[in-house]
C-alpha cells in the first residue's frame, strides 16, 4: 500500500521504518533538519533498531517537508503529530490533528486516517461528525524512548478503534511486519482506544508514583529501600518491574497524559487520578529539599535524559527539580553530551565531564553509571538496579 506518515517523531518514525517493510511510505514533518538527515539515511533520534533498520528499507521510505505530496497517492494516513497539554485550557493541543485530517480531507478524502497521536477521550467521534467523509480510525502507541521500533516490532498489543473495514486492512498491514507471533489484536469503539491509552499510560505512571513515594518513606525514616521493593516485589500480583525509583515520571507522554485523564474526569468522582499528579510534584519537591539539605553552592545535572540509551529530554522530572533548585539560589550546571549548546534555560551546559563534576558540590543523577564512580561522595542518586 502507499502509505502517508504525518509527524516523524518517535511514533511517526517507528511506524514509517515498520511499516516500510512491506509498504511504499512517504513520511512528512515541518522540521527540515530532520528530513535531510533521514534522507541521507540517518536517524534524528537515538534507537538502536531504527539506526539498523533505516539502511535496509531505504527504497520503500521518502521524506518530505510537504504534507501534500505525502497526502496525495495515500491510501493510509498515519497522524503522530504532537499534542501538548495546554495548562491554560486543560487539555491537550489537537490543532496539528486537526490541520492533518482537514488536508486530507480536502486532498485525499478516500483515505483511511489512522489516528496515532494521544488524543481526549472523544476526539475521534467529533472528528468523523465534522467529515463524514473520511474514515477515521484510532490506534493508539505503547512505545518506550530508545524502544520505538523494538516495541513496533514485539508489540504488546493492537488497539484498534473502528469497525470500518479500513481497520482490519490497517491492522493486517502491521501484523504483516512484526516479528512476533500471536499479537493480541483488540477492535472496540474510538472512544474506548482513546481511554485505553490514557488509562494505560496513567497506571503507568501510578506505579512510577507508588514506588517513589515508598522510597521517600524509606529515605527519610533510614530504611532500606532495596530490601523493601524485593519483598513487595516477589508478591506475584505485583510484580518485579517498574520499580526504580527515579526522580519522578517525566518524558513527553506520562505528565501529559494524566494531567489529560485528570481532565477527562470532570464531573466524575476521582481521587486517585489527581493524586497521582499531585505525587508527582511531591516526589520533585523531596528530590529538590534532600539536595539542599547538603547545603551546596554549585549542583551538578548529570544528564537531562532520564532512561538510559535515550537521546530525548522533553518534559524530564530533573528540569522541575532544576527549576526549584534555582529558585533557591542554587547555582545550577548541567553534563549532558546530547545537548549542543553552551545554556539551557540559563544554566551552563559544560562538555568536559570532569570539570563538570570537580565544579559541582553535589552531583544529581537520576541514573547511575560507570562514569560517575571516581566522583561517588558527591552523588546523590535514587538509582537502585541501575535500570529503567
């Protein structure tokens, strides 16, 4: 099929390279440096199986900076533009999901719209009242930073939100380029796949929540956070994964997305979903009064990314704990090698590792790693298994 990707961030871009194994793509996004570089067959983002497989299915791949021309021979139009959450609306940003469908409306209006950005619960259904014309299926990701393709590869499952027959097409086309066998493929209503993907990413991020809280407990009363986890843990029903405390969840999806269901909830008696965006300022609070309890002049960020093997930093739980460190009049330096320029957000970004950390009286990391050992006494970390 000839396929069009609108949005070559993680999700845009993992579906493209998966897809392209099978299927004719021509992928669009406005940022021009990213289109160059793809074209030339390198990845703007770090993921190991997008770095690989890039090379192999170059010829099934074009990149463009003109949606039109992605539009125009689609038989499938893919959306994974981004959707920020507006804190003055309370609610996502859908304006570049909406710009998409209304183009491929007037352009190519026998196209099936795949919907893969994260959306409010109704979004699609409004969407297909305002053009009946179009099919417009929802079909939401489940994809980790670093882990775009692999999880495209060896996905979990398949939500598919419409009964149009454009769904099963669609559907089929994935299922023809995993690698794994037996995907558990769910159709249900648009609304349903919408709440499926809040709700997945919001359990998510409780547990992340669940799991720090247990640490500050454990820190602040001299407990041992480790022995704690691996009791709790070996607990079947709970299970030993997602267990490391970190500085908070962060990342592009989880912040927003329950801040989004939290929305969605207006009018529905809750207490748990604006808990688990309240823990998440708690958590940042504590990581922010532990480092001042040391007093120091000068912290050192040892690295903006927050998981290991990832090259992006939007959203990530250190910039709130930068942002109250500041505010205090924390000197603030950050080490990050992703990072090419000399500030960020006011705060001096510094190349050479070991000046960074001979400047710094305490070093933050939300992970640990080989590098930071020489400096040890002045680490403040959360890292237990050095894992994700």
């Amino acid at each position: 099929m000839n396929i069009a990707v609108i949005g070559i961030g993680y999700v845009g871009l993992a579906n493209a390279v998966l897809l392209a194994q099978k299927n004719i793509i021509i992928a669009s996004d406005i940022d021009t440096a990213k289109i160059q570089k793809l074209n030339q067959g390198i990845s703007p983002i770090k993921d190991t199986e997008i770095e690989q497989e890039l090379p192999r299915i170059h010829e099934n791949l074009t990149f463009t900076t003109d949606n039109e021309q992605a539009l125009k021979q689609a038989q499938l139009v893919i959306i994974a533009t981004p959707t920020n959450y507006d804190p003055e609306k309370d609610y996502f940003d859908t304006s570049s999901v909406e710009s998409v469908i209304e183009q491929t409306a007037r352009i190519r209006p026998d196209a099936a719209v795949i919907i893969k950005s994260t959306i409010p619960v109704g979004f699609t259904g409004q969407m297909q009242q305002k053009y009946p014309e179009l099919t417009i299926i929802f079909s939401p990701e489940f994809l980790r930073e670093g882990k775009a393709l692999y999880d495209n590869l060896y996905p979990s499952r398949i939500i598919i939100g419409s009964d149009a027959p454009q769904a099963a097409q669609f559907a089929q086309a994935v299922l023809a380029c995993t690698r794994k066998k037996d995907v558990p493929v769910l159709y249900m209503k648009p609304t349903e796949a919408e709440a499926v993907k809040l709700f997945s990413n919001t359990y998510l991020a409780l547990r992340v929540a669940y799991f720090n809280e247990l640490d500050t407990y454990a820190e602040l009363r001299g407990l041992d956070t480790k022995a704690i986890i691996q009791g709790v843990c070996l607990d079947p029903r709970i299970g030993d994964g997602y267990n490391n405390p970190s500085f908070g969840y962060g990342g592009y999806c989880l912040p927003k997305d329950t801040k989004q269901l939290k929305a969605n909830y207006r009018d529905v008696p809750e207490n748990l979903i604006s808990a688990i965006v309240e823990s998440n300022r708690t958590r940042k609070d504590h990581i922010a009064a532990m480092v001042l309890n040391r007093h120091p002049a000068c912290v050192g960020i040892y690295r903006l990314t927050m998981k290991t093997d990832s090259d992006n930093f939007r959203m990530s739980a250190i910039q709130g704990i930068m942002k109250r460190l500041k505010a205090k009049g924390v000197q603030v330096i950050i080490y990050e090698p992703a990072l090419q320029q000399a500030e960020f957000f006011g705060s001096q970004v510094i190349t050479d590792f070991d000046k960074f950390a001979r400047q710094a009286d305490v070093i933050i990391a939300n992970r640990l790693t080989g590098q930071l050992e020489p400096y040890a006494p002045k680490v403040y970390t959360r890292d237990i298994w050095r894992k994700d």
